[in-house]
C-alpha cells in the first residue's frame, strides 16, 4: 500500500503537511523574545520571571527581554535576570529572536505597532493578540512578510485549551474591575447597612451579559453586599447565575438560537433586539449600578441600553459598559470617556486589564507559557504541529500564506486542498 501525495494547496502545502520549517532544519536552540509593549495604555507583559524561569528549564532555550519590559506591570529587571532571562535593546530582541511574544501585536495596537512590524523577519513567529476578526487583514500582511502569527484570541474553547484562553483570562479581571469602577462611582453604598442613624439598602446590580466577564463582576459585586441580578440572551446562562449568588432576570423572549459556538453569544436580528430593549427597560429603572459585558467576536456590541432607557433610569444611577471598545452596549458610551446623561454616569473604559497589570500579566503569561509548552517540546525542539486542533485555529499565517479557515473566509480566499485519502498502490 502506498500514499498518494496530497494536492499542494496555494501556499505549496496543505492543512496536514503544514510543519514548521525551524524543526525541519534541525534548530538546536529557541529563542524567545519579548519586547516592551507601546501601544498607548497597555501596562501588562507578555512573559514574567516566573514563566522564563520555566522555559528556561527546557535545553537550549533563551529568553531576551527588553529593559524596562516588566517594570510598568511590577515586573523589575532584577527578577527576569534571576530567572535566566538576557536583557536586550528593541533591535536586538528581533533581530535575535525566533518566537516573539507581545500582548498587543501591531495587529491590535494600529499605527502604534508600525515599527514592529516593520522589524519582524522572514521566518519569526509572533504570538500574540491581534484582533483577527475585526482586523482579518493583517494575517495577509503577515503573510507577505512570511512570519507565522499566532493569534491568540483564536484558541479554540476546547477542556484541552482551557489553560491557554487569554480571552477568558482577562475577561476575569476586567468582570473583577468593572465593580470596583462602579463603586468608586456610585453616590450609594453597596451593602446594606444598619445604623443608629437609620437602615442603609443595599445597592441593587444588574449584570448583563454573563460570560467570563459577568460572571465575575456578579461575584465580585456579591461579595460586595450588593443585591445582585443577571441577564444573558444564552438560555445556559441561567444556571451560571445562580452559581454565582445572582437572580437570573428573565425575558418573555424566544432565546433557542442565542448561543453560537464555543460557547459565545450569537448576533441576533433587530427585531429580537427591539423587543429585549422594551421588556428591559422596566428592568434597568429600578437599578443602581448596571455593567453590561455583551459582545460578539469580530462584530459590533449590541446595543441593550438605549438613550430612552438610560433616561428612565434613576438619577445618581452608574452604568460601567465593558463593550465600550467595540461600540458599547448602551447607546451613550464613549470609548475612554466617562460622562453624565440625564443623571447616570456612564464610564466606557478600554484596556481594562492593564489596569490589574500584574495580575493581568502573569494571567496572561501563564496562558503564554501554556501554549509555548504545546509548542516546544521536552528537548527544546520547536514544533508547531498543525494537526493539532489549537494550532489550526490559531495560527492566521504560515509560510507566507493564510491557513486558518475561518480568516482565508474573511479574506475571500480560496479553501485550501483537503488531504486526499489513501490508496492502494
């Protein structure tokens, strides 16, 4: 019996021969980079000490980090020195490195990443997050260069990937760190207080949206002594709530077709939109502090708190709007902006993780390290296996081509060759 040799795709290879070219030249040492992030805001690090202190238990591995990487994360040079890591100017860590690892890759940080991508070199891989869906076009820009990118964004939700879910990760904390902003904000106290100058009520929270993000923020605001309350279109989010201390709120709405894969929410038509609009306001009026968390990968958050809405709402009320980086879930936020309609305080933060950038660093490392791990085995060998599920999601660009299917479908790209099954000689 002999195999008959699969059909070359457009980039000379298909999805099963897809390997990388590092481990088919025998590379004996990986080099890993990791530069100072400069887009605007962004606090966190892509790698901490604790992380190379791991890599660097792996043979032939080195670690370059530029000076000054870590500091705004709370991660000082000493640390990474001690772990094993070389310091290194920008030039050099991509002029030296094999893999690079950034948070904010010039795929999500715009103009701001210009010059590094003018620095990536043929050959490199670059991991890290870059706004694949929204931005499809810099996997071709990646191509062209002919640097493999890794987005992480993509990892599919799979128990196997769970350890590397950076989306996931950050939506923790910045669930976590919403509360936190609405309390600060808010004229009223979040738990009820009795006192000798009479009973304080406790705040009344409703969450909406309950992912990651809201999952913790209805925690986070329970722990509070608030009275907390949560909606999702996804009928499985019910239970979520209830785990959490929450009341679930629930809509006279037909939410049969609300989740799409992997476990997020779907875009849904305006008809359904207009209609949770008008059962939500009565809702949204009794509330205190309203956080809305709801997006859909790749497109514009819905809008679930209109201006009429936000009008009803009681004065001295604060809504925190997590969706706010992609147009907001209430009708009135602007990104970066907090501001005051009809009496409500509407915050529309951006980068909320980098407010929380220790831990939002070694949450986002350890996903990091997680991956590498996948990636580089035992002996230190590279090895980016595109037959394994997680790297077939992920990887937007390859040997100056696009492999990624749901990214060649953005791009109006041809399939690429299936392998042809076996035959007999």
């Amino acid at each position: 019996m002999a195999k008959t040799e699969p059909e070359v795709g457009p980039g000379g290879y298909t999805v099963r021969t897809l390997n990388n070219q590092l481990t088919e030249m025998g590379v004996a040492q990986v080099i890993i980079g990791i530069p100072k992030e400069t887009c605007p805001g962004e606090t966190r690090v892509a790698f901490t000490p604790a992380n190379v202190a791991v890599m660097k238990k792996k043979p032939g591995i080195r670690v370059l980090i530029e000076q000054g990487a870590g500091d705004a994360a709370g991660y000082p040079d000493a640390d990474y020195v001690s772990a094993g890591a070389e310091l290194k100017d920008r030039v050099a860590i991509f002029a030296e490195s094999e893999i690079v690892l950034q948070v904010q890759t010039p795929g999500s940080s715009g103009s701001h990443g210009d010059a590094d991508l003018g620095a990536l070199k043929e050959g490199q891989i670059l991991i890290g997050m870059m706004d694949p869906l929204a931005n499809p076009s810099f996997a071709s820009t990646l191509a062209e260069h002919k640097v493999t990118g890794v987005a992480l964004e993509l990892v599919p939700r799979i128990t196997r990937a769970q350890a590397m879910d950076v989306l996931s990760s950050m939506a923790m904390i910045a669930g976590y760190k919403a509360v936190l902003m609405a309390s600060v904000s808010s004229n009223r106290m979040f738990p009820m207080n009795m006192t000798a100058a009479g009973t304080l009520n406790a705040s009344r929270v409703f969450i909406m949206g309950v992912g990651v993000a809201g999952l913790q923020a209805c925690s986070t605001a329970k722990r509070l002594g608030a009275i907390v309350e949560a909606y999702d279109v996804r009928p499985a989010a019910r239970e979520q709530i209830l785990s959490v201390g929450a009341k679930p709120v629930e809509l006279d709405l037909d939410t049969s077709a609300a989740e799409g894969t992997g476990g997020y929410a779907k875009a849904q038509g305006e008809d359904f939109l207009k209609r949770q609009r008008e059962l939500m306001t009565e809702v949204v009026k009794q509330m205190d502090v309203i956080i809305t968390t709801a997006a859909v990968p790749g497109a514009k958050s819905p809008i679930l708190v209109t201006a009429d809405m936000v009008k009803a709402m009681k004065p001295g009320a604060v809504i925190v709007d997590l969706a706010a980086e992609r147009g907001g879930n209430c009708e009135l936020t602007r990104a970066g902006e907090t501001i005051v309609e009809h009496g409500v305080t509407i915050i529309g933060p951006v980068n909320v993780p980098s407010s929380v950038a220790f831990h939002a660093s070694q949450m986002y490392g350890k996903n990091m390290e997680n991956l590498l791990n996948l990636m580089i085995d035992k002996e230190g060998q590279l090895n980016l296996d595109m037959e394994d599920e997680i790297f077939q999601n992920t990887v937007i660009a390859h040997q100056g081509d696009v492999p990624q299917k749901r990214m060649r479908e953005l791009l109006n790209l041809p399939p690429l060759a299936e392998p042809q099954a076996e035959a007999n000689a």
